[in-house]
C-alpha cells in the first residue's frame, strides 16, 4: 500500500505559509516529529543521512524501531518527562543502518495544541563524534581515534591535519583492514565540516540503478515503484562529506555523473531536469589499484585526476613497525572494559604469536582476534588456546566444515583467512581457493533462502552489504 506522506505549512508566522519540511531540513541536528503514541510522523534531511532510514520506512513506525538507542529500553526520555511538559535531555547511542553505533544527546520535548494539550512530541538527536575526539591526541603518533607510532603513519599524521582543514578532493588508499573508514571519518570530524553529516556510500554494495537513485536522488515517478521523491544521499550531506569507499567499483555510467558534479556542484536526481546546487567536500577510498584500471579502460582517467588532489595511502599492518603491539594493547583495553573481563594481559606464549603472526586482514583482523580472545578466555591471561585455531597451523591454513554444514563455522569468514585453503573431498585432499569456496557457501545461503537476499545474508551471519559485494565479485546469479 503506498503511503501519501503529508507536507504542513506553517500559517500566520510570516505573510505567506511557511514550509515546515524544509524549515526542518535546514536544521543541523537530527530531528524526529512523533505522535502522542510514540510513532514516527516525520524524519528531517539531517535524521535520515545520520541514521540511514528514510521516512517513507520510518512513517508510522515507533520512535525506538527507528532510533534504535539504549535509552529508549533503560530510560525512554517521554516517559520520564514529568506533568510539567517540561523537555527532558540526555546522553545515550544509536544504531544506525550500518551497524554503527554513534554517541548522540537526545532532547525531547511536547507539541501542544493551541489548548495547551499535548498532540505529540519533539525530539532532537545531536551527534557527539566531534566532541569525543580528545584533541590531546594530535600529536606525532596519533590523530583522531587513530593510533601508530611507526615511521610510514608518523608521516600520515603529520599531513592528516592540513588535509582535513581544506576542502579539496582525497583518495584513501590501502589494502583491506588498514582503517580507510576510519581515517575518513576522522577528517571530517577534525574538519571545519564537522558540523555537517560525514555520508558513507558503499560504491559495490549496491546494483548500478539502485546506486544512482541512493546517491543522486529521484523524482516520484522516475521509475516503477519510485512513489516518493527521494532527496540522495548528495543531498542529504549538504555542507557535510560524502565518503565514497569502494570508488574503484563506481560502474562507468555513474562514474560520468560523478565527473559533471566535482566540475560544477549540482545534481540531477533521477527523473528531473531541474538541478540542485550542492557543497559536499568529496573523499573516496578503494583498494584497488585505479591506474592499472584506467589502462584497462575500467576506470575514468579524468575522475582519477579530479579525486587524485590529495593522496592518502595506508601501509598494511605488516609494514607498520612497532604498531602491532600497541594495537593489541589498544584493543584488548577496549574489549576487557566492554565485556568487564577480569584480564591481565597475553600470556608470553601468546603474545609471540600475535607479534609473529602476518596479520592479511590487517587492523581488522586483529582487532577480531582480540575481540574472540577477550570472548573465551576464561582466566588470568589469555593463553594459546584462546586464540583462533588458524594461527596455529604451520601452513596457515584453514580446514573447511563438515560436508553436512556447508556453512558451519563460517559465520565470520567474510574476509578470507590467509594462505592456502586445504578442504576435504571425496576422500581426497584437493588444494582449493577460498574464491571457490567462498562461492559455493554464498550460493548454498542463497539456495537455503530461497533466493531472498537478506535472508542470505542473516545465515551467513554477513551484513547486506557484504553479501551484495560478493555476488557481485562472483558473478553469482541468484
């Protein structure tokens, strides 16, 4: 059934009816409009691009679906807000669509009818991710909520700062798991944009017509189903960053769109011929190699020029002297404090593992190590057998489940695991890629799901994302 969304005006203010929509859009924080019961009547531009869900999803939904913060299980601010009407503020969290979650300060107060009675209720969510950034930290080893201390990241330091108070165009680049997100991110909110939205858009999570009507926008009637104009994320993220990761899988149609903004600031959505000026500073990221794609005509040699202003490559983990114990420390500091493990620290058995260890994945990979070590050790220290069992074969190979399970153990491998992969078949031991079986764990889901994406995505225990990514690298056709 399609939702008609209202669009109010405000009368008597001004001479003419004033648009309530756009007055909130022009808002720098998050806000939500609710009913008396809690749910969603409207979600401003700022909400949307922080949360991720637009307010056709949104509408009608309660507030604590959308938000998604502890608060609202602990310490709902509306039901704490006493006969006073008075508003009611604290500090909580929220999840947003891509699983992160965020530090906010939510400030509720009522709406009241021209009787005094209360018809529903205000709520404004700040996002606090500048503010936790301990300014102490920009000094020589570290910047932002990124840590290192080797040479090749004391000199990423050193430039991080400048880039981050221009507004030119930056491309991160760097294997998988060496923080791409993260130095991202840590540029806008050390930006003069800070203020503004940091807007992620995944360039291979998606298929090339849904890509372009999530960044570009569209125009209600646009295509079959577009019942709703869309604003895109470009738009959204108006004097804030649009962060580009995966830039290297941009299909060459969108690519040509890109180039037309970064020449002239305006978007088209999808459907109209009336165009929007937008102030976006731009910052991508891939970890593919984007000359090599230029030369294979995958790649548009002018885009490459015009994201290329400002270059940013991320050493992997194993060319970083010396940050490999001081990240472990940093980790397993952060997950003893989650998990309020009684830890003391690695054990020197352990500890020369984790130093000799190659470390593929990089700072991800890691970081999952320390997480599952934290998870099962059960005293003091943690020991060898606390760690993933994969460390410890000579080869550094993985051994496959059962043929009855396809998909046991496999719930976290959506990064593959280093070195060759041995499986067992028929009774003989064949040397096997982890492409191949990778591939055939996707299309095993994908069989047991009936074809249905997201349900996919939850046996496997993957984010959507990452499922659509790996279809894509695979060129399975479900």
């Amino acid at each position: 059934m399609m939702i008609s969304l209202p669009h109010p005006h405000i009368n008597a203010l001004f001479r003419k009816p004033l648009d309530f929509i756009h007055m909130l859009d022009e808002i720098p924080m998050g806000i939500l409009v609710l009913d008396c019961d809690r749910r969603v009547v409207h979600l401003n531009r700022f909400f949307q691009a922080l949360s991720g869900v637009s307010l056709e999803r949104a509408y009608g939904i309660e507030c604590h679906n959308v938000l998604r913060s502890s608060a609202c299980v602990t310490n709902c601010p509306i039901l704490a807000m006493n006969k006073e009407n008075r508003s009611v503020s604290c500090e909580s969290d929220m999840i947003n669509m891509d699983r992160q979650k965020l530090s906010i300060r939510m400030t509720l107060a009522p709406l009241l009818d021209i009787d005094g009675n209360t018809t529903g209720y205000i709520e404004t969510i700040e996002d606090l991710r500048a503010q936790t950034l301990d300014p102490k930290k920009s000094v020589a080893f570290s910047f932002a909520n990124i840590i290192g201390r080797s040479p090749k990241m004391e000199k990423i330091f050193q430039t991080l700062p400048i880039f981050a108070q221009s507004d030119t165009s930056i491309l991160i680049t760097g294997e998988t798991g060496t923080g791409k997100d993260l130095v991202a991110e840590a540029i806008h909110q050390t930006s003069g944009r800070a203020s503004g939205l940091f807007v992620k858009i995944n360039c291979g999570a998606l298929p090339e017509t849904l890509l372009e009507s999530e960044i570009f926008g569209h125009q209600k009637g646009a295509f079959t189903g577009a019942v709703e104009n869309k604003p895109g994320r470009f738009k959204l993220a108006h004097n804030g960053t649009i962060f580009l990761t995966e830039i290297g899988d941009l299909p060459l149609s969108l690519q040509v769109k890109l180039l037309t903004f970064l020449d002239d600031k305006i978007i088209f959505p999808l459907g109209s011929t009336k165009g929007f000026n937008v102030n976006v500073r731009i910052i991508a990221a891939t970890h593919r190699n984007l000359e090599q794609m230029v030369k294979n005509g995958q790649f548009r040699k002018d885009l490459l020029f015009r994201l290329n202003v400002a270059r940013i490559h991320l050493p992997p983990l194993r060319e970083r002297e010396g940050d490999i114990r001081l990240l472990l420390d940093f980790f397993f500091n952060n997950y003893t404090q989650q998990l309020d493990k009684r830890i003391k620290g690695f054990s020197q058995t352990a500890l020369m593992k984790l130093m000799s260890y190659g470390y593929e994945g990089n700072i991800r990979e890691l970081k999952n190590i320390v997480e599952y070590a934290v998870n099962v050790a059960n005293s003091t220290m943690i020991e060898p057998d606390n760690l993933p069992s994969y460390l410890f074969d000579p080869e550094g190979q993985f051994h496959g489940p059962s043929p009855s399970d396809p998909l046991s153990g496999l719930k976290n491998l959506a990064h593959p695991p280093p070195g060759p992969i041995s499986v067992e078949n028929s009774g003989k031991n064949q040397k096997e890629t982890w492409s191949s079986i990778q591939r055939e764990i996707i299309m095993d889901a994908l069989k047991q799901a009936n074809g249905k994406k997201s349900d996919a995505a939850k046996i496997l225990g993957w984010g959507r994302s990452t499922l659509w990514r790996k279809i894509k690298q695979y060129k399975i056709d479900p």
